[in-house]
C-alpha cells in the first residue's frame, strides 16, 4: 500500500505484486487483516517523518491530523503533540493483530521500535518475542538516524517483554536485551541483572545547569582589562559582580575542563529580584538594557511573569566552589570534577548535570565512584544511546551512590551520607 499515486504505479512494475494505492489511516485494518489467513506477515517501510514535518511538508498524500486521533491512546504513547507517524501506524497494526499467529516486520527509527514495544508490552500485547536489527540508515536512505528493522512475532496466548538488540541484519547473536521491568525500559538486561541492586533514591539531588535562552547576550569571552565579546561579536565592559566562568557540554568531554567563557548570571534563585544589577553594578544592567529586545523575546513560557533578564535552573547550588558534572548529551558517561577559577565558582550550562561540592576532596571522592566501572554498568543499564539527551537528572538519580560507596569501601563525605542526614539536621 502507497498513498502517492507515482509511487504506487511504479511499485506496479514488480512481478507478483498487488498494489494498492491508498492511505493507511483511511483503512480498516481490522476488516483487511480478518481476511487473510494466519500466519499473517505485514512488512513495510512506513514513513520516518514527524506529524509535524509532514504537516509543515503538506500535499495531499499526507494523513490529516484528524485521522491519527483516531488511533485510541495515542496520546498516552507520545505525551506529547509530535510524534513519529510511523508509530501510530506500528501500534495500530500490532493492535489489531494481537491474539493471532503473525509478524510484523518493519524498517523504522530505533526511537519508534522502542516507543512501539513498550506501548505493546505494557497493554499486553500478545507479542511472543522481540528483535530489532540495527541498519545502517546513513548508507541506505542517506539519513542521519539510528533505525532499525523492527520484527515482532506473536502468537496467542504470549506475551514477553523482552527485545532482543542485533548489530545489524546477518547478525545470528543479540549484542544486548532491553525489556519492559516494573513498567519502566531496560536499556541492557545482562547489566541490570549485574548493577540493578544499586538502585534506590540517590542521597544527593542532581542539578542541572543554568538555563537563559539567550548565548548571544548571556555569555561571553573575556578580550582582557574588563572587556568582553559577546555572541553578538561586540565589545563590552561589564563589572565582575554577575559573571561567573562557564562551561558546557563540549568542554566536559576534556578530562580537565578549561571554562572558555562567562555566562552573565542575574541571580542566585529563581524569581529573585533583577532591578538590584541597576545599583550594584550600573554598566551590566545598561548591557541587558541595551539587549533587552533579545531577552525580552525569549519564547519559552519560563520567563514569563518573571523579572526582567531571569535566568533559570539557578539557586546556591550553581555557585558551588566544586561540582561533579558531567554532559546530558554525549555517547558516554563520564565525570568531571570543576572547581573554582580565580576564586570564582563555575557555572554549567543547562545541557549539564551536576553534584554541587563544597571542597575539592569531597568532588574527587564523588567522582571516583561515578566513574567506577559499577558505577558506569549501572547507567549502562538503563541509558539508550540513540536517544536524543540520553543522560537525565532522573536517570543519574536512580544510582543509590550510598550504596555504591559502601561496594567500595569508599567514606562518602559527611554532608553526603543519608546515615548522618539526621546528625547534621540536612
Ligand atoms: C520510507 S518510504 C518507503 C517507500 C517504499 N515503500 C520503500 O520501501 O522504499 C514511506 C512511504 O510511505 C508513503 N506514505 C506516507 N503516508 C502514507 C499513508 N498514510 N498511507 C500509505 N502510505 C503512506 C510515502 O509516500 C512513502 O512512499
């Protein structure tokens, strides 16, 4: 089945084939599927667009927005209003076949196969067993995105919830298992079995870095004797009172980060008063005036109702003298210690997560345990690296550092360490 009428006549040139042309969401699935005979296989390429992109692409072959919100749950699936077409399509399909002796076996992104599954696995989908086969996408459709071939067999009567990950299609044994455990994904089974008994509410909040939508305004390199360039290319000269220096991301994959700019930081705690930057250090607050159409504009609803120039994801944990940080965005996990530059603490950006520290021994001590191979197993067990912030705040929060610490033999520091919470009234 194609929608586009071309591609469909040309798809008519192969031998043996019966195509149709015609839209998968004006279709009665149900109704075409009772009228074959089980073991039934549905195989396909369904698209790798967005419900946005296609409606950004518009024309007529494209499904209107109204037929997808016939697909019951869909919301549920996606939490939110984009989502992958082809998702709405993989779970219809596996709906509708459930109960029966089938296979659904379909080249879609690993985002989507994943998404899919754990819709199936947590209505109990009568899928019997799982595999999804990596492809080269970059190769075969000169698209930039981790995809899979996604084969689903079900029969009645079964139901596993595990998937089985193969390195690409000849592959004859699965590198890893990800599955469905107490309603939440396994990204790697074999080392959750091995580390998932580190799991617990981690003694320490994870932060994140400071949020301000603005890099042009906010943050700045140094040009020497009180002077700065901003984004924007200009030179300024602001006080010291609000800059702090900042690293992001790409800096922590260093094993010694070095900050390679200041972010402007207008307060200590959300929602905190801006109009205080007038008096304390007059040449900054002409500086945000003078960019205040910037500022001002920042669309997210964050900075709504809020002080003028607010930055968010700010409070005493941001001007820690020490942290343990580590990047929301790359492929591995690793654990930096940061520590204050000319007296001043540094700032993270919010593509960062951290552990604010007050003294250096206790960032070393933190970041040994992070970056110990336990420590690095268990993260392995739940990340999916294909995702697009695969780190979260929630996912390094899972990690029961205490527990990890006393594997070790490890003290961690006082303020640290759930058993002298009470002693110390934290
Ligand atoms: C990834 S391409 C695969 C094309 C071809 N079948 C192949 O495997 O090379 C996805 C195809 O789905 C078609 N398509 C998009 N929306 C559709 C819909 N609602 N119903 C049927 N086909 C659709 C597109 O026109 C496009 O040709």
């Amino acid at each position: 089945m194609e929608v586009n009428p071309e591609y469909a006549e040309a798809a008519k040139a192969v031998e043996r084939a019966h195509v149709r042309c015609g839209d998968f969401f004006q279709t009665d699935w149900p109704r075409t599927l009772a009228g074959l005979e089980d073991p039934v296989l549905v195989i396909g390429n369904p698209p790798w667009v967005t419900n946005s992109a296609m409606g950004r692409l518009g024309g007529d072959n494209l499904p209107g927005k109204s037929n997808f919100q016939r697909f019951r749950g869909l919301d549920a699936i996606t939490g939110k209003s984009n989502f992958d077409i082809s998702e709405s399509m993989l779970v219809h399909l596996l709906e509708c076949l459930s109960g029966r002796r089938a296979a659904v076996a379909m080249l879609c992104k690993t985002v989507v196969a994943r998404k899919v599954l754990r819709h199936a696995w947590s209505r109990h989908l009568q899928v019997a067993r799982s595999s999804v086969y990596a492809i080269d996408a970059k190769q075969y459709f000169g698209a930039s995105v981790d995809a899979c071939l996604l084969v689903c067999l079900l029969e009645p009567g079964r139901a596993s919830q595990d998937c089985a990950v193969y390195a690409d299609l000849d592959e004859r044994t699965n590198r890893s298992t990800f599955a469905l455990r107490d309603g939440e994904l396994v990204a790697d089974l074999e080392a959750a079995d091995t580390y998932g008994h580190l799991r617990g509410p981690s003694p320490l909040k994870w932060r994140s870095g400071v949020k301000h939508d603005c890099a042009g305004v906010m943050e700045l390199r140094s040009s020497g004797k009180g002077e700065f360039e901003n984004g924007l290319g200009e030179t300024v000269s602001l006080e010291g009172t609000y800059l702090y220096p900042a690293l992001k991301s790409s800096d922590l994959t260093r094993p010694r980060p070095v900050p390679s700019r200041y972010m402007l930081v207008t307060q200590r705690s959300v929602g905190q008063d801006t109009s205080r930057i007038r008096r304390d250090a007059p040449r900054t607050w002409k500086y945000l005036l003078s960019h205040a159409d910037r500022l001002d504009a920042r669309a997210s609803s964050i900075y709504r109702n809020r002080p003028r120039f607010s930055v968010f994801g700010v409070g005493p944990y941001s001007f820690a003298p020490w942290k343990v940080a580590t990047s929301g965005f790359y492929k591995r996990l690793d654990f930096r210690c940061v520590g204050p530059v000319a007296d001043r603490p540094v700032v993270l950006d919010d593509t960062c997560y951290f552990l604010p520290c007050q003294t250096e021994r206790d960032a070393r001590t933190l970041a040994g345990l992070l970056n110990s191979e336990p420590a690095r197993g268990f993260f392995g067990a739940f990340v999916f690296w294909d995702a697009k912030r695969p780190i979260t705040a929630q996912l390094l929060s899972r990690l029961d550092l205490h527990r990890l610490a006393g594997e070790a033999g490890v003290s961690l520091p006082v303020w640290a360490d759930p058993r002298q919470f009470t002693l110390f009234g934290v």
